[in-house]
C-alpha cells in the first residue's frame, strides 16, 4: 500500500480501495445490498493531536477514514469509521443515522438524468411538445427545497437543445418531474400550466466553439513568461513562496483547504492560519410559484465542491507556469475517481504594491506586487464557482469566489406577463432568469502567532466613528474597539458607515511599536442579507447568512455552518444549535471565525447565454503583526521585458525621469508654492506667520485654498 506523507495528506487511492473492501465486506455479513458508497475520505485527526504532531515531532496522530454509506431499504446513512494504522483495515464505528439525506454525488445526479429520460410520462410530454430525440433532451438536477412528498429525491429542471452543442437554458421546458434515488422512478411531475402545451423557446442563444462563427479578428497574444521558472517550491502538499508557508488538502465536500498558513519572519515561520475553508453556501430563489418556491440549493451541503471540481487546462484556467495537485475520491460504487488537475498554484503580477516619489528631487521608488494563486473551480449543475486564496507579499491575504456559468432558465408562469416576468429577468423570448441570492459562508480558524493553534486569541469589533467631544472644528474622528466574549454578542453584521472590521488578536504578543495585541483584522465587502422573511425555510436552513460573522469556542466535530445533512433538512443545525448555548469565545476559548458574505443577483440579458464573472470575497489584514512594511524588502528595478507599445513617450526603463515643474525664476518651487501660505524658516521645519488666520480659508491666485496645517516638524 502507497502510504501518505503526512497525516493530513487525503487519502490515497490504496487507502480508499481497502476502505472500500472492508465496508463491503461489513455490509454482505449484515445480508445488505445495494450498498453505496457516498462518501470515502480522510478523517483528520483532531487539532489538539495535529498540535502536538507538528509541536514535538511525535509519532502520527491515528490515520483513519471517515464514511457515508447507503443500503437502501436496510439503511438510508450509515457513517462509519475505518482504522487505517495497520496493513488490514479494521472498521470502528458502523451506526444508522435517521431522518437525513446524505448529500447527491455525481452519480446520483447522472442516474437521476437517466431514470427521468426513460419514464414513460416524461417521453410522452416531450412527444407533445414536438420532441422526439430524447438525447437532446437536458434534466438539471437540484436538491429538493420543501419537498413535497418524502423518498431521496432530486427534481430535475427540464430543457431541449436543438444539437448536441447548443445551449440548452435558452429552450426551457414548463414542466419538472422528481426523482426517487431509491425505487429509480420518477413520483412526481409539476405541470404549471396544467392541460395547456406552451410552446417551446426556439430562439437558439449559443457560445459553444463549435456553433459561435463571429469571433474577435483584433486580439492579439498576451504571454506571461517566467525565464527563470516560479518562485514558489512544492514539497508535497506544502507550498513556499515569499516568505509564505502553507500546506493545502482536498476533500469531497470543502474542495481545496488551506493548513498551517504561516509567514516568515526572521528564523522562524509564525502561523496565522491553522486551518480555512468555504463550509457552506446557500441559493435561494425568489420565485413564490410552484414548483419554483423548491428552488434553493446549499451546494457545499448537497453536492460537494470537491465532487463537482474541474479537471482545469493548462493556458485556460490559469496562465504562466503551473503547478497542478490532482484530486482523488471515491465513485458510487467505492471505486477510486481521480480528477487531474483538480488545483491550479501559480503567482501572478497584481499591479503596483507600494510608491512614494519625493517631489523635491523626482526620485521615485516603486515595487510591483505579486501573488501566490491557489484555486479550483465547481460546476455546480448550471453555474460555475472559481474560488481563488490569494497571497500578498505584504502579509496579507484575499479570498475571492468569481461566479460565472449558466443561468437558469424557466418560462414564465401561465398567468404572468410574458414580456415581464414577476420574479425574473427575460434574456431571450418567453426565457426568464429568476431573481436569487450567493450566500456563502468560510470557516477561518486563526493562530495569529499562536503556538496553541489559537487557543489564546480574542476576536474584537472595531468601528470608526465621528467625535463628540473635543472636536471644535468637526473634523475629528476615531475609532472603537469591542471585544466579542460570548456566541450571542460575536454573531454580527457588516456597517459600511463605520468601515467595520473585525479584529483577531493575541493578547499574548504585543506589537514592539504600538504596546497593543497583535492581529490579522477580518475586511468584509459590502454583503446583503438573507432576503427571504424570517418565517421562512430558506431562513431556518440558511441562518448562518443572517449574519456576516459568528464566533464559535473550537469543537472538532462542529464543521458544517447548516448541519452536517443538508438535503431536504428541516432547518435549525449547526451554528443555530451551538450558539444557543452561549458559550465563552474569549482567551483561552480557542475561537473560530465563521464569516458569511454573498451577493444578490438581479440578472441581466448580459448575463446571457454565459455570465461574466461576478466577484464576492473578503480580505486578511495584518495589524500590528510586522513591526513595519514587511514587504519593504523587494528588490528594486524596471522589468525589461516591457515595451513600450508605440514609439513615442518615455518610461521609467531608461527614460527621462519625472521632474518638477519650475517657478518663473527658473528654481523649483518653495514650500509655500505647495501651501499657499507664507511661512518663516525655524531651527525645526516651519511655523506659521503670527497674522495667519485660521478661521479664514488661504487664498492662493484669488481663489480659496483648502486650510492645511502643518507640524512643527515639517510633516503634514
């Protein structure tokens, strides 16, 4: 057996085929049949047994498996634990779990496909719409929102395409059948518009390569070269890049995950990330008909980043030079599913990172910045998410999610407008793009300089607000900084008004310039809220989306912001139910950060027929964790691989430099030319003239000037 390298490596495809056999051979004493293997993946150790792990360099925390199993009728979700420590697996926990649907791999959603498109009532709605070639037929499958009947079940949203390459959203059909994953029938058909047979979209609205003629003839090629290789070293799963250090994983449901993020500074690499990742994301629709009200899957929960990822292609996905990780994972049938490619490591020029030219002499000093990529893309049935962690040379760190694929497409209702649609956009004749919402959610487990894995921190809530007192002329302001001590207190919202941010910090390591905690401050974007009212389903599954931060008191088995079982659940799981409890997220409470962040997406006929990327994210600052610009220490010079794009105008490269402009007398400007005041020199930096009035605005040339004071010192 191929063993791994380290204990939080995922599971390799040895591991997972013994997994596999020993399960089966568990479920044929037990007589079971059809036994499904929905889930084969690394149990990761717990965080006190990583700690010591990599603390000491002890022996390896228990390699085990964790899985869901199904073996309908005998069992609908059996979880079981495989020990993995010796050369026979040996199962350790084997237990039914009642009342929930484990989550819908892609196996299921092809055989969903598969039983709609052989049922006999479905073949013959088709033939009453004109549609005989059933291959041309598309079944979208999603999770059931309010399901109404019980079974395992996936609707399926139903389309044509008029060839094998067309595009299938912009021909949607009016009716959806569910699905039964346990009988293989379809047990339920929505017909909206009843005894009536609307007619089809014809107008074909495509992108395919093979159907598109009228490309760009004025593009030219924009290579990205790196003669002398990356910069980055790739030890396994661990990256170095810059300073940085961090070791990435892979599961089924998280996709890519981040371990042990740390910079170095001076001999030692100090951790700021013990573990993140995306947990969880909800997508309400806002359409209140049937059977468009069932419209609201938690892609995480019900399908799986990692089941659902990419295989990317090298000069398409990303650009430069490449390093690729593969992921591995399990089929239905506990066979081992390998995806090439699965994430994409390069780095990437970001623009200008710092400048400051002194206006005095016209000398400037400028660094370029450039980031380290991490990222992986899901195609979650119609839409893609291409989720990205980007590092700074600076110490920070950006997480951005880019939102493109498909919309999906439905026609309007029988009684509404076919030219305005109630709850939609048209983005072709009698095709609407329904109204809904992104609401995702990361779990961010801080070190911040923390040897305990964060154990000691303190996550605070800093405002900047106005001055009341002592602020005579109105300009002053400040800011507040509130610690979050308690579940209830720590769940909050974004202001803008305030610039909000949040703080997590180390009581334990103050900054050698300001005396305060250091700490990595939380920026949120601009973030809406849950729109669906309160009494809504959409509201008890996804409430972690009513607030854009939660804090938790570190649990290993608290994972999934809504529960563990998303499909068809009720609503109430997760972050709900351990933050009733109130618990203590202050020092020594080893707190979690549970940030929620979305956007609401109003579609546009631009958005079709493939939607250009939206952006949702939010960035990782430090604050008081470098005792200056740790990114000071770029090497200077122009990159001579840049041209100028006609021969006119000069550059940095060799070109004249910047210079001032010069007074009448042929000399450059004093001061006061800046200032528009009069000033007298002193032994220190300038003071202003006694008969200078405050109250009154400088005037310069005959027109006002804005009042600017300066330090005796000189400094603005």
């Amino acid at each position: 057996m191929t063993g791994p390298e380290h204990p939080l490596d995922p599971l390799t495809p040895d591991e997972i085929r013994s997994v596999a056999e020993a399960c089966r051979d568990r479920a044929t004493r037990m007589r079971w049949e059809n036994l499904r293997f929905n889930t084969i993946t690394l149990q990761e150790p717990s965080k006190r047994a990583m700690l010591a792990y990599e603390a000491e360099g002890s022996a390896w925390p228990p390699r085990r498996a964790f899985c869901v199993l199904q073996a309908y009728p005998d069992a609908n979700c059996i979880e079981a634990v495989v020990d993995l420590n010796h050369a026979q697996p040996t199962i350790l926990a084997w237990e039914k779990i009642e009342g929930v649907e484990p989550l819908l791999t892609p196996d299921d959603c092809l055989l969903a496909e598969e039983v709609v498109k052989r049922d006999y009532t479905v073949k013959d709605l088709c033939e009453s719409r004109g549609l005989h070639d059933m291959d041309l037929v598309a079944c979208d499958p999603w999770s059931v929102h309010i399901p109404p009947i019980p079974g395992r079940l996936i609707q399926t949203f139903m389309y044509v395409r008029t060839s094998p390459d067309d595009n299938h959203y912009a021909h949607p059909l009016d009716f959806v059948p569910i699905v039964d994953l346990n009988t293989e029938k379809v047990v339920h058909i929505d017909l909206p518009y009843k005894s009536q047979t609307p007619e089809v979209p014809s107008a074909n609205n495509n992108y395919h390569r093979n159907l598109f003629r009228e490309w760009r003839a004025d593009l030219k090629p924009l290579n990205i070269e790196q003669p002398e290789g990356p910069s980055f070293e790739v030890h396994g799963n661990d990256i170095d890049w810059q300073k940085w250090h961090i070791r990435i994983g892979f599961n089924y449901r998280e996709g890519l995950v981040l371990h042990n993020v740390g910079y170095r500074d001076g001999d030692r690499i100090r951790p700021i990330l013990h573990r993140a990742s995306l947990v969880e994301m909800a997508v309400p629709y806002a359409d209140t008909k049937q059977p468009y009200v069932r419209k609201c899957a938690f892609d995480v929960g019900d399908y799986g980043l990692g089941n659902c990822a990419n295989s990317l292609a090298l000069g398409c996905d990303c650009l430069g030079h490449i390093h690729y990780f593969d992921a591995i994972l399990n089929d239905s049938r506990g066979n081992v599913f390998s995806i090439p490619k699965a994430v994409c490591l390069h780095e990437e020029d970001a623009g200008m990172l710092w400048k400051h030219m002194d206006y005095r002499t016209g000398h400037a000093e400028v660094r370029r910045s450039r980031r380290l990529v991490l990222s992986f893309v899901s195609t979650v049935v119609n839409y893609e998410y291409a989720f990205y962690w980007y590092f700074y040379q600076d110490g920070s760190i950006q997480y951005e999610i880019k939102l493109t694929g498909e919309l999906s497409t439905n026609q309007p209702g029988p009684h509404e407008d076919q030219s305005a649609p109630h709850f939609g956009v048209l983005v072709g004749p009698r095709v609407n793009a329904q109204f809904h919402q992104h609401m995702f959610c990361a779990r961010l487990d801080f070190a911040v300089d923390d040897p305990n894995g964060g154990q000691g921190l303190v996550v605070s809530e800093m405002d900047v607000l106005p001055l009341e007192d002592f602020n005579p002329y109105g300009n002053g302001f400040t800011y507040t900084e509130t610690d979050l001590t308690t579940e209830k207190m720590a769940q909050r919202v974004t202001n803008a008004e305030t610039a909000r941010v949040w703080k997590i910090k180390n009581p334990a390591r103050p900054s050698a310039i300001t005396g305060k905690a250091i700490a990595y401050k939380l920026v949120p974007a601009a973030n809406p809220h849950l729109m669906a009212r309160s009494r809504s389903l959409v509201t008890r599954r996804g409430a972690f989306a009513n607030r854009n931060l939660w804090v938790t008191p570190h649990r290993d088995e608290e994972k999934w912001p809504a529960g563990a079982y998303t499909v068809q659940s009720s609503g109430g799981d997760g972050l709900p139910t351990w933050t009733a409890e109130n618990r203590e997220v202050g020092p020594g409470h080893d707190p979690v950060i549970w940030h929620s962040f979305g956007l609401t997406h109003i579609p546009r006929p631009e958005d079709f027929p493939v939607m250009p990327y939206e952006s949702v994210g939010f960035t990782l600052k430090p604050v008081g964790f470098f005792d200056s610009n740790p990114a000071v220490d770029l090497p200077h010079g122009a990159n001579t691989a840049s041209k100028l794009a006609f021969a006119q105008d000069a550059c940095c490269n060799g070109g004249p430099k910047q210079k001032i402009p010069l007074d009448d007398d042929g000399k450059r400007p004093s001061l006061d030319h800046f200032l528009g005041v009069k000033s007298k020199k002193v032994e220190r930096g300038f003071e202003f003239r006694p008969d200078f009035d405050f109250h009154k605005p400088p005037v310069a040339n005959g027109q006002p000037r804005s009042n600017r004071s300066i330090l005796s010192n000189g400094v603005h």
